[in-house]
C-alpha cells in the first residue's frame, strides 16, 4: 500500500496559536449561544402544538425530553432534532465563518486547517463531532492541550486542525497624491 506524504502548509512560523484560555472562554460563548438556541428550538416546537413538560441535557448526545401527548415518532424525531443541534451549530459556522464559531469570532481566533488552504465542510464536520470524543473521559479530549506542543484537543487531531489567533489587520496608508 502507497502511503502519500502530506505537507502542513503552515510552516513559516508566521501563525500564533490561540491560547488555552481564549479557546474556554470561546467555547464557553458557543455554549451560551447553544442554550439560546435550544431555548428558541424548545419554544417552535410548543408553538406547533407539542407540550414539552422537561428537557434534561447531559451531554453531547444525552437528551431527555418528557411531552405531555405526543406519539413516539414524534418524540425520537424531536430528540433527534435536540442531539443534532450542537454538531449543525459548530458545522456550520466554522464552515461558513470561515474557521470561526461565534465565540471564536468575538475572540479573535480561528481554526485553520494543517494541509489545506481553505477549511472545508468535511473538516468542520469532523472537528465538530470530535468534540463528543473530546467530551468523553472526563473530558480528556480537551486537555490534550496542556500537554500537546501544538495545543491541539482530540477533536482538533480528528478534523486534522489547529487554533490560531487571527492576523491583526494592517491598515494601508495611502499616501496623499502629489501635484505634479
């Protein structure tokens, strides 16, 4: 079997990894904007008609969701709907912020990809149900980080990414036209 060598594209040193404690306080945001979610998720679902009288979250993939009346289709369908929203929110606004999640944004970090220029669905994908891995354990996934010279969690080994602070922006002086 061939085995094809691959080549990080950040090899300059021209990037600096985002620091543990932005990382928490980024994913700390992201999980406030998760229970806003939930919450407006909750209030559609009474809005059609469905009377939820508990929902318990234990996790990643723990829901517990008691309904007055309500068939057990209707019930696995909204469990379901319940589970994914963590892996969809985390899916798609890395992809579409382009390495991003909410609370990355208003950090100042990004996750950037070791082998590709662009970070794409797949990897978001990846990375976002790596962290149910990173969870798991007592959340050893995550602290992988201390100890890891790249400060790279399990989920960012699966999505094969690192966490970077953004490049400040450089504003480009123009330099007044001169008269001839």
């Amino acid at each position: 079997m061939k085995y094809k060598n691959r080549h990080e594209i950040i090899t300059d040193g021209s990037q600096t990894l985002a620091t543990l404690r932005r990382r928490a306080c980024a994913i700390s945001i992201d999980f406030v904007v998760l229970l806003l979610i939930f919450v407006v998720v909750e209030l559609i679902i009474q809005a059609i008609g469905f009377n939820i009288k508990h929902v318990r979250i234990d996790g990643f993939t723990e829901i517990e969701i008691e309904f007055e009346e309500a068939g057990e289709i209707s019930k696995y369908i909204i469990e379901f709907l319940f589970v994914s929203i963590p892996t969809i929110y985390f899916t798609l606004t890395t992809y579409f912020l382009k390495g991003q999640t909410i609370g990355k944004k208003l950090l100042h970090i990004k996750t950037v990809s070791l082998y590709h220029h662009n970070i794409s669905l797949w990897h978001c994908l990846e990375r976002s149900l790596g962290y149910v891995a990173s969870s798991l354990e007592f959340g050893l996934g995550f602290l992988q980080a201390f100890w890891n010279p790249n400060k790279m969690t399990l989920h960012d080994k699966i999505g094969e990414t690192i966490v970077i602070k953004c490049p400040k922006k450089t504003k480009h002086l123009v330099e007044p036209h001169k008269a001839a």
